[in-house]
C-alpha cells in the first residue's frame, strides 16, 4: 500500500514535534514517537480554517474499518496525557494513533499490531475541531 502525503495543520504539526523532539516520553511512548516523526515527515501542513472537515485532525473522532475483519472502531486522537481506551480516546503515539493522523474519509491505511499489520480504512470523520469552529457563529 502506497503511503501519501497526509494532511495536518500547522499548529497541530508545531505542537507534535515539540513532542517528539522535547517530549518526557517514556520508553513505550519514545517508539511511538518515532512512528510519529515519519508521519510528520510526510504531512503537508496547513491553516486550520483550510483543513478539509473530513480529515483526521488531533481531536478528531473517526470511524474505521479493519479491511481484514470487517469490524468497525471509534477513536477520538489525543494527546497522550488525554488517552483513555475504554472513552475510545487513543493516543497519537498508539500504533494506531499515529497512523490515522492526517488521513481522510474514504482513505485506507496501514497499522503495526502485535499480529502484524492491521488494514484500516477512514468510514467517517464525526467530529473534527477545525470543522467545528468554522460552523460556531
């Protein structure tokens, strides 16, 4: 599977370097801030009011589809202090965190697992922050 570009606003970009570079990450969370980075790499970093409503933005919550299973999950991205798995808030450093990360609607991609590599496609974005202050009066 072919890895594009992906989408993530300016701020967010800034904020998760800083993370990455400078973070007090604990060895757990120092292997997925290397995961992140190569996301970041790749990411084309835009203005929040120009990001697309249907994009994996931080604070997003997104519906995906396991291609493999069929089973279908929610997760909110968060900040890793914000993760609470049994809320459905999932860590950026998470395999699976940072993996969706700047992904949108109707995307598919790749996800390390235990197991292997998980094949997950974006089914929806159903709240998006940037999105939502664009429709605030």
């Amino acid at each position: 599977m072919k890895k594009r570009n992906i989408i993530i606003t300016a701020s967010d970009h800034a904020r998760l370097s800083d993370m990455v570079v400078f973070g007090n990450l604990s060895r757990r969370e120092r292997g997925g801030a290397n995961a992140l980075a190569t996301e970041l790499e790749r990411a084309d970093t835009i203005a929040p009011d120009e990001v697309p409503p249907d994009v994996i933005t931080m604070n997003s919550r997104a519906e995906l589809l396991d291609l493999e299973t069929g089973e279908r999950m929610e997760f909110t991205l968060v900040f890793p202090g914000e993760a609470e798995v049994a809320e459905g808030k999932i860590s950026v450093l998470a395999p699976v965190g940072a993996s969706m990360l700047g992904y949108r609607v109707g995307d598919s991609f790749e996800s390390p697992a235990p197991y292997g590599t998980r094949r997950l496609k974006v089914i929806a974005v159903t709240f998006q922050p940037e999105a939502a202050l664009a429709l605030a009066p």
